[in-house]
C-alpha cells in the first residue's frame, strides 16, 4: 500500500482536544523551538460538539457563544496551515517503530506521534441540523422525558432514528411509549452489537444528514456498507455514549482501555503504546469542553516531545513548559545528518512576514522558489549553493533557516526510514 502522507504528528479528531493537539504540536511557543509536521484527520465539521450551543466555560462568570471557541481554534489552524484529512480514519495500527493510520477510503498515512481525540462518538454535519433534524440529550434525567416527545414531535410522524449503544436499554420504556402516543416509530442506530427486541435495528453510525425537512436523507455506515435511510430525525444518545464511547476507529488490541470501553492514558496523555497519545472525551470523564482544551495541549506537547526526540535522539526545547535535560534550548537540528527542510505554511503573508523589515537576499528567493518545488522537504545539499553568488554565504544561509523555523514557516526533519514504519512504496507527491 501506498504511503499517502508522512507526518509527524497526526491527530485523529477535530473537536476541541484535537484542534488544541494539533495547534500546540504545530507551534510551541518557546526560544529555540521548531514546529513539526502535524495534521488532522476529521470527516465532519471541526470543533466538535463544542460548536453546537453557548457554552459556560468555569462558572456563570465566562460563557461563551457556540462560534467563539471553536472559530479561535480555526483561526489558529488556518494562520499555521495545519492540513485537515477530511476522511474518517478507520484503523490505527503500529508500523515498525511509527504508526500508520489508514483512513475508510483505503489510503495510508505514517506518523511518528498519533494523538486520538475521537471524543465520544463520530460526528457528521449534525451542527447543521441541531434542533431540527438532530436533538441531543445535553441535560439532565429530570429532562428526558420532555426531550424525546419532542424529537418525535419535529419527526412530523416518519420514523425518529435513535443513534446509542447497549446502555440505551434504560430508556426502552420511554422511548415505546411516546413512540405509541405520538404515533411515531423509531428504529434503533448502534454499533457495538445489541439489539433491542421489538425495533428495527440499523448496525453503523450517521455519515451525514442531508435535507431541509421531514423526511431528512441520513447516510449510515460501517465497514462493510452504506446506507441512505429516510426519517424524520434523530435523537442521539450522548447518556449511552459518555457511559461506554463508541469508537469507530480500529485500535491495537494491546492498547489499554478502562472498564468503561474509555482510552486509559496518564498525566501527560500518554497512552501505554509509545507515541500514542489520548486527549478529551474518549479518555473518560469528567466531560467539559476547557478540560478538553488542556488535554489537547498537553498531548500536543506530549506528542511533540516524542516525534522530536525520536528523530534527533535529544528532547525538544519545551520551556517554560517543561525544563528538558541538558542545555534549555539546544540548536536546532540543522547539521544532522539526512535531515531535510521541510515548508510548513507557504502562504504568501507567511512568506511576507519571514521577509518584512529585513534586506533583500536573492538566496532567499530560490530557497522559497525550491520550496514550493518540492513540498515533500528539500534535503540541505539541494539548496542553492550560499558561494555560488557575491552576498550568499553558509553563515547568511543558516541563519535565514533559523529565522524561518523561530517563524513556524519551515522545520528540519528526518524522513521516516522504511525499516523503520515498516512500510513499502512511498507516494511523495
């Protein structure tokens, strides 16, 4: 299989755990730090559910609307040019001493650090539908009851898709009788293997919600299928789900879980597999979207540390956010050998910047130029040669590469060797 991508950090899930990995894996804020190559795997919208209703982050003191948080976040993702798979990944499986993460439509990516951020279930474009197509149990049992009649009331009498897993059992009473006094049938959506007797039930999860009425178009999957069901709505379980997460994602049988079915992982989100690394919901409770946000930043420097060190045998500059061993801030890798520079964000207001306030070079045109060229990272022997014209030296040359790695603009890396992924062909582009 082919390797479509080569990462250093790959983060799988696009909600607030997983946009914060992504963001501080990218840009560590520190003297003599260096962004790493790190992108998102996430086939729904970004920002998770976080993005579907005003927030209370602390206390009634700091809320937020439902844009705020989640657009912060995008705006980082959008200035660092942090890439966005916008596939489902299907499995996460260890590949010599990297991982491999191969998303549903077959293509297989390498990372040397993976965090998993799926939170509880698998989201769609449900943001767009909520309160029409999709309601969510968001309160308490005290409210339950008044939440189902009314995801059957907005189903104007077709069928109420219900989206939970084994724990959903609980609510089987209710669910039958307002089904019969609303005149409204219900069929069940799981992926974990039970069947509630008397219901039809639909084996996968809600790949997408299509239509602006009843009846809405909801695409349902697994690995082997796709559906297009017709229903009214859905009412989406999150009691079953923060109970026992569903998680679509094929993991290492050895990875360690808890009892609830969450992924276990320590203090600093590290998982017991190294360079796996877990952060928000899918780690278990406490549920809270500012908790989410610390357990990204923490994997994300936790995934950094590990991708860093596993190229350069040294750890990464990571003060003030922790004090690594040996010199505070060490230089960057330049001189290694086989490494390769790689652009991180070639958009022309990053380039503006890299070059603003400073004199002109023409060594700083080619190395933009041979940049763009080759995407995939340029090994050092291949840029232009600092003697070849008056002005352009190796000191000049390395210092425009240090400049632009303190810019976040390009980082110096080491190809993932095929002994070591434990893969075959590679597609550079």
């Amino acid at each position: 299989m082919k390797i479509a991508g080569e990462w250093d950090v790959a983060v799988v899930g696009g909600g607030p755990a997983g946009l914060a990995a992504a963001v501080r894996a990218r840009w560590v804020k520190g003297h003599g730090a260096m962004g790493l190559k790190t992108c998102v795997f996430e086939p729904g919208e970004l920002g998770g559910i976080a993005g579907w209703k005003p927030m209370m982050l602390t206390g009634p003191s700091w809320r937020e609307k439902e844009d705020v948080v989640p657009g912060r976040l995008l705006k980082d993702m959008q200035v660092l040019d942090i890439p966005v798979i916008a596939e489902a990944a299907a499995e996460v499986a260890p590949a010599g001493n990297c991982w491999s993460v191969i998303t549903g439509g077959g293509a297989r990516h390498l990372a040397r650090s993976v965090v998993l951020a799926m939170g509880l279930r698998r989201l769609c474009n449900e943001r767009r539908h909520f309160g029409r197509a999709v309601t969510v149990f968001f309160k308490g049992a005290e409210h339950l009851e008044d939440l189902i009649r009314r995801a059957f009331v907005m189903c104007e009498g077709k069928d109420l898709l219900v989206a939970g897993a084994r724990e959903t059992a609980m609510f089987l009473p209710l669910l039958h009788r307002l089904s019969s006094e609303q005149d409204t049938p219900w069929r069940f959506v799981t992926l974990d293997g039970w069947r509630p007797g008397g219901v039809e039930t639909i084996p996968g999860v809600i790949e997408r919600i299509d239509g602006v009425h009843p009846p809405y178009r909801f695409v349902i999957g697994n690995e082997w299928e796709r559906r297009i069901i017709e229903a009214g709505g859905a009412l989406i379980d999150y009691f079953s789900f923060e109970r026992r997460p569903e998680i679509s994602v094929r993991l290492p049988d050895d990875l360690l879980r808890t009892d609830s079915g969450h992924v276990a992982a320590d203090r600093l989100n590290r998982c017991n597999l190294p360079g796996l690394f877990a952060a928000g919901d899918i780690t278990g409770p406490y549920y809270a979207v500012t908790r989410a946000f610390g357990d990204g930043v923490c994997a994300g420097l936790s995934a950094h540390a590990h991708a860093y060190e596993m190229q350069f045998g040294a750890p990464p500059p990571l003060f003030a956010y922790a004090v690594t061993k040996g010199d505070v801030s060490p230089a960057v890798p330049l001189n290694h050998p086989g490494v390769v520079i790689t652009p991180l964000n070639l958009k022309a207001e990053a380039w503006d910047e890299a070059q603003s306030g400073r004199r002109s070079r023409q060594w700083e045109g080619d190395l933009a130029n041979l940049l763009r060229a080759r995407p995939d990272g340029t090994p050092l022997a291949a840029l232009p040669n600092p003697s070849a014209n008056a002005g352009r030296n190796p000191d000049e040359l390395r210092e425009a590469l240090e400049r632009w790695i303190e810019l976040r603009l390009i980082c110096a890396r080491l190809p993932i060797p095929a002994e070591e992924s434990g893969a075959g062909e590679r597609n550079h582009g």
